[in-house]
C-alpha cells in the first residue's frame, strides 16, 4: 500500500475493527513501517502516528525496536510541547503588561486543550498569535524589551504578520499576527475579535478563535494561502488539525455562516472539497446539509494521484514555489491592489516579479528551490 494512503488509515477514526485487523498485518512489516515513518515525518505527524496507533491498540503490531523508537519520539515531543506551552505563557504575560489578552492560533490553541495524554502529539515548529491591530507594535516593542529579537533572515517589511520574534533560550519563534490569516477582506479582525473566548487551561490569560472561525482560518490556510486547492496538495498536517477541531467542538461550528463566508468571497467550493478530503481520508463526519457533489470528489481524486505520483507531486511542488510570491491575497496585503481585477492583478504581479529578482538576484533559483519543499 502506499506510505501515505497507509499513514491515513493509521490516522482515521472512521475505520472498523476489520480494518484495524488489516492494519496489523501492514504494521508487522519492518519495510512497510519504515517507509510508513518516514512518510509520517516529511508531514511532521509521526508524533500523532504514535498517538493514533495508541487509540486503535495496535502499538503492539509494530516491530519492536520501531515501537519502542517511536514511543520516545512521542514522550519527547510531549516534553517540547509543554516547553511550548510555558513560552507562551510567557508571551501572554507580556501581552498581559500592555492590556491585551492574545488569541492563540493554530497550534497554539491545541497547547492549551491537549491533555497530558495527548500534548505530545502535534509537532510544531512556530508559536502564531493574533494581536488587535492597534496594540501590534506595543507588543512587539514589550516583547523586544524583554530579549526577543527579530528572527535571522525575517523580512523586516512586514504585512499580515509582525517579522517572527525569539529569545536566547526560547524554543520557537513567535509570530504575531494583525489579520487571520495571508489576507485582509476575506474575515476581517474586527468581525473575529467579538466571537474570541479563553482556552480551558490557560487561566484566562490566552483566547483562541471561535470553533467557527478556527475552522475558516484552517481552510483558507491550507487550501489558498498555501494553495492546497490549486495544486492539489493534500497537506495532511492541517486535514488531521481540521478534523480534530471538528470533533472537539461538534456543536459550536456555526456551518451556515462558514459556507456563507466562503461562497461570498466566491470559494464556495473550497469547503465541501476540504471536508470531503477529510471524510475519505480521516473519516470525518459529514457535517452540511448538501452532500459532496461532482467538484469536491474530482478535487480529491486529483490530490490522490498526486499523492501516488513522484513526479507529478515534484512538478507541482516547483511550480507551487515559483508563484509563491504572486499569491493574490499576498499581493492585495503588500500592494492594496484588491483581489477582483485580474489586469490589474497581473500588472501587480509583474511588478512585484521584478522586485522578487531584484531583492535576491543571484539567488533567486535557490530560494525557489528551497522553497518547493515547505507550505507554499
């Protein structure tokens, strides 16, 4: 079976107990297993692999120096989280110092609902938190004076999020967001900020979005800030994070008024596509009113052969790190340019490709070369 499909059913909560007994025989394969981890670290899920095959009780079926390799990774991320979680405790009580409350996005909202049990199992690499507009400054400033410094290689020109901040001895970088999300129009901060609440377990000291828009922020993220949609791309990572989100706040998720922020920002069918990819590969529940239809289906059969195909998935990677930097969002945040005119998109997006070249000059294939390889 192929590595990736594979790490899906370890992941999914939709399967029976013949398929968990399918499951034993794939797992007691060495081979199998090792492509099946190495295919769980390049989407940064080999802590969750763990976790899953902990909730499906088939822990027991891996070979036993992989089980016990496996297990350590998963206590030892647990330890990072909880260093995680205590920066951004940190950073809350800086933000505490200049009267704002910051709301955790992400990775960081999942800090503060994980059990002890259960923190161990997302893999995070930034902390991204959203700031009121108006305070941005002052907490970056607050942060500055208490040791952080802008990251090595941060672009100092910044425009959804402040350049990522971090500390001698801090874990990760931390960024500090104005919008939600590589855009501006689409949910603007002041429609999301009246909806916040505080994270269990954090005291009232951190918030995160409303399951509603945490959900929004999860799709716009994966699928047209880093062009899941577009090119394909499944990005398994953020398909487990919107199936978890689902699933813990089954009953706040307002879908109405999801598919009404996406259909008037014309992607409708950004949502039933992603959801649909969720259902068939992480058994998600069906949660709309209107069952798939033909373009979510054909989407995910598409991120399928994709995923079956070496080249196709290096072709679309190249092509996916050429035009990262002409993303129309992007542009609109950089330039004011809206979204709706495609000429006057295209004028920008000529502009802005002479800028690129002329910022990195001899460098520029390198950095497009890099770039394939991460969220583009």
């Amino acid at each position: 079976m192929n590595a990736f499909l594979l790490l899906c059913r370890c992941l999914s909560t939709g399967d029976g107990q013949a398929s968990s007994i399918d499951l034993q025989g794939y797992l007691a394969q060495t081979d199998t297993v090792r492509r099946l981890i190495a295919t769980a670290d390049q989407e940064m899920l080999a802590p969750a692999l763990w976790l899953a095959l902990q909730r499906k009780n088939l822990t027991d079926s891996l070979p036993d120096a992989v089980r016990g390799a496996l297990q350590r990774r998963y206590q030892m991320n647990a330890i990072l989280n909880e260093r995680i979680r205590a920066e951004a405790d940190h950073v809350a009580e800086i933000c505490r110092g200049v009267g704002v409350t910051p709301v955790a996005l992400k990775g960081g909202a999942f800090l503060y609902e994980a059990g002890q049990d259960t923190i161990g199992a997302r893999a995070m690499r930034d902390l991204d938190v959203l700031i009121p507009e108006a305070s941005l400054q002052d907490v970056a400033d607050a942060m500055m004076k208490d040791g952080y410094r802008i990251k090595d290689g941060e672009d100092e020109d910044w425009n959804y999020a402040f350049p990522a901040l971090e500390r001698s001895g801090g874990i990760v970088a931390v960024e500090l967001h104005r919008y939600v999300g590589q855009q501006r129009n689409l949910l603007r901060p002041e429609a999301v900020w009246p909806d916040v609440r505080p994270l269990d377990g954090s005291g009232g000291t951190v918030q995160s979005l409303s399951p509603t828009h945490r959900v929004w922020h999860n799709v716009f993220h994966s699928q047209i800030q880093d062009r899941g949609h577009l090119f394909a791309f499944v990005w398994l990572r953020q398909l487990l994070d919107l199936a978890e989100i689902c699933g813990r706040h089954t009953d706040d998720i307002d879908w109405e008024v999801l598919e009404g922020l996406f259909a008037s920002a014309g992607l409708g069918h950004i949502l039933p596509a992603r959801l649909y990819q969720a259902q068939k590969l992480l058994g998600l529940a069906w949660p709309l009113a209107v069952r798939p239809g033909l373009r979510a289906k054909t989407h995910h059969r598409r991120s399928i052969f994709i995923v079956r195909s070496r080249w196709a998935l290096w072709l679309s990677r190249l092509a996916a790190g050429i035009t990262a930097p002409l993303k129309k969002y992007h542009l609109d945040l950089l330039y004011n340019c809206g979204t709706d005119s495609f000429w006057r998109l295209l004028r920008w997006r000529i502009k802005h490709t002479f800028r690129v070249i002329q910022s990195y000059r001899g460098s520029v294939l390198r950095r497009v070369w890099e770039r394939r390889k991460y969220d583009v």
